[in-house]
C-alpha cells in the first residue's frame, strides 16, 4: 500500500507543468526511498528523472516497490482541482488500477477525494552513469530561462561555451545572431569528482570522510609520532587552561560572596533602624561603579541573496544544444532559484533543479556537426 501526503499540493503541480510537455505517459516507481519517475521524450534526443524524497513528505509509507503508470495530462487536469496550498495525499493499494487523491483545505473544513485510472506501461529504467563533468555551471533559473527564451527568437540552437573567460551563449540565426555573456572575477574554480564531492559533504555534516586503509598503513612512523606528540602537548595546553579557568572562577565566587555579606549586614541594620522609630543612616562603602559601556546599536542589514552565478571548468568545453529543448527545461525555474550546468565535450548535458524536497534532472544529447 502506498499513502503519501505532501504539505502543499502546488509542488506536485509545478512538477508535472515542467514535464508534461517532454513526456506523455511514465511510471512512478514507488519504494521506501521515495517517488521516482525516469522517461525519454518520443524522438529519444531528452531523458528526464524526477525523485521526490520520502522525507519531503508529510506523511509517507510504501509497504513494497510498486508502479504508477499515469498519463501525464490526465494527472494534471485532477491536480488542477486543488489549491496550491491544499493538502494532497496519493493513495493506492497493492496492485490496484486506481490512484486515488485527497485535497484537504487548510483554512477551512473542505475535503476533495478523486480517483484516477492508472495505465499498464512497460518502460525500462535506464541506468544513468556517474560521470565526472569537465565544467559546472551555477546560476540562476530566472536568468537561465530568460537566455534561452531570448535566443529562441534568433535560431534553433544555442552553442553553450566555458571558458577562462566565463560562460557564453551564443545562437545564429537567418537573420540575426546572438550572443551572451556571464563572468566572474577571478579564475574559474577546478570541478570537483563524485569522490571529492562525496568526502566534501561529509564533512560539511561534521564526519570524517573514508580514506583508504593503504594510505593509513603508509604513513611513515616518524609522522605518526610527531602527531601523537602534537597531541599530548595540545592536550596538557588544554588542562592548564581549565585549572586556570577554575582558580578565576573561584576567586570571583569569594568577592561575590564576600559582596553579599555587606550587603545583607546593611540590610539588618535599616530594618533595626526602623522598627525603634529612629532615622539611622548607614554609611554603606561605595564600591566603584563599572562604567557603562557605550550602547551600540547594531545595524542590522536586510541580507539579500548573495550572487547566484559560478562556474567552474577542468578544460574547455563547447557544445550545441537544441534551444526547443533548453526552453522546456526552463519551466522548472518555478520550482527552485537556482539550476546548475553540467557539461563535457561528446557528454549529454544535465540540468539539474534541485529543490527542498528532491530533484528533477534533465539529460539532452548535443548537436553533431552544427556549427
């Protein structure tokens, strides 16, 4: 049985707006990891993969993989019945032809339940290789789709180009050419390998990434010792420190407490004072007073977001791409502010939106031979 419930029904339909145009009918496959969608579009030149997290869910279970074969359109249509900030839960059981879907309002009482037949579809997973990428590509969504809008008035293609220089688009056309280009200051940053991406991540959560044992058992003795003795003479720093802070903390706890005795003997001796009626005044020490610290008011600037755009690049790399394609690609600029370019030379190109709750990633082959 499958029972997934989103927070919000309008990140369902921004995904399947972005899509439905590349793809007619696809499988979900459902499994305890989440949902996946992988699917070419009918002349096999654009692949999509679409993967939304179990954990981006407000609710999910799956007792075992299963598919949903839905038609794209049709899926759409009943999505269109729901407010973008409904509830919506997709339910269906074990091998069942029905998807069945609950809206339920958040502002008030108002439950929708519809039910969609699901489709037999015979479609093979293809299994998309880890590919370590010549140049990568930051920027932001908006003024990517703002590009290959621009330029799919010119031409029919885009020749994508990085370099030193920075990240150029450029189309021609019968009647015009085109040309834009993004930089940066300072040299492009070196593209990091999946195995170097993966030891980054570990450690930006504060883990210790996995290092080869032929590595470890080749450290010379004599390094080895010097790091055990870097260590104890950190560790004897660290304990006379603490004694340190201790003897401090001491000390200021007997001046304090000393401090509160005066004060409390005073104390006694107004209330003495009162109660036979006569005016006493104590002649209390005074202490030196701290002097105040100057009151700086902070200024607090309203953070915007800082620049989007960034590229990387091992080599050279200048591709042609189909702008019909890039301009579909671009519709999933609703769904995150940023998208990253990921390109080599004889490669096809990934367009990667990453968003909250998953990724869609779209894989187009280049033009051979299109100037």
């Amino acid at each position: 049985m499958l029972e997934a419930k989103l927070a919000e029904a309008g990140t369902l339909k921004k995904l399947l707006d972005a899509i439905k145009e590349l793809v007619t009918d696809a499988n979900f496959e459902c499994n305890e990891e989440g949902l996946n969608l992988q699917a070419m579009d009918n002349s096999h030149v654009a692949l999509v993969a679409v993967h939304l997290e179990a954990a981006g869910f407000k609710r999910y279970r799956c007792d075992r993989p299963m598919p949903l074969g839905v038609n794209l359109s049709s899926l759409t249509k009943v999505l269109k019945c729901a407010k973008d900030d409904d509830e919506c839960t997709l339910k269906a059981a074990d091998e069942a032809d029905v998807l069945n879907l609950v809206y339920e309002a958040k502002n008030s009482d108002r439950i929708a339940e519809y039910d969609m037949k699901l489709m037999d579809i015979d479609s093979d997973t293809l299994g998309i290789p880890d590919t370590d990428y010549d140049a990568e590509v930051t920027m932001p969504s908006a003024e990517f789709a703002r590009i290959v809008r621009d330029l799919s008035a010119l031409g029919e293609s885009v020749r994508i180009e990085v370099s030193k220089e920075g990240v150029r688009f450029a189309s021609e056309g019968e009647s015009a050419n085109g040309s834009i280009l993004l930089k940066k200051d300072g040299e492009p940053d070196r593209v990091l390998t999946d195995k170097e991406k993966k030891a980054q991540k570990a450690r930006e959560r504060g883990e210790e990434p996995e290092e080869d044992d032929e590595e470890e058992g080749d450290e010379p003795k004599e390094k080895k010792i010097k790091k055990e003795k870097v260590k104890k003479e950190k560790d004897v720093d660290e304990d006379v420190e603490m004694d340190q802070e201790e003897k401090d903390e001491e000390e200021f706890k007997a001046n304090s407490d000393d401090e509160e005795e005066k004060s409390e003997a005073g104390d006694d001796d107004e209330e003495r004072a009162a109660r036979s009626g006569r005016k006493r005044q104590t002649a209390r020490p005074s202490l030196p007073r701290k002097p105040k610290r100057p009151r700086v008011r902070e200024r607090r600037t309203r953070r915007t977001s800082p620049a989007l755009f960034n590229f990387g690049m091992n080599s050279h790399v200048s591709l042609t791409f189909s702008l019909k394609y890039l301009v579909n690609f671009s519709k999933s600029t609703s769904l995150t502010n940023t998208v990253q370019l990921r390109m080599s030379n004889e490669v096809p190109l990934l367009v990667d939106y990453d968003f909250g709750q998953g990724f869609v990633r779209y894989y187009l082959a280049p033009k051979i031979g299109d100037e």
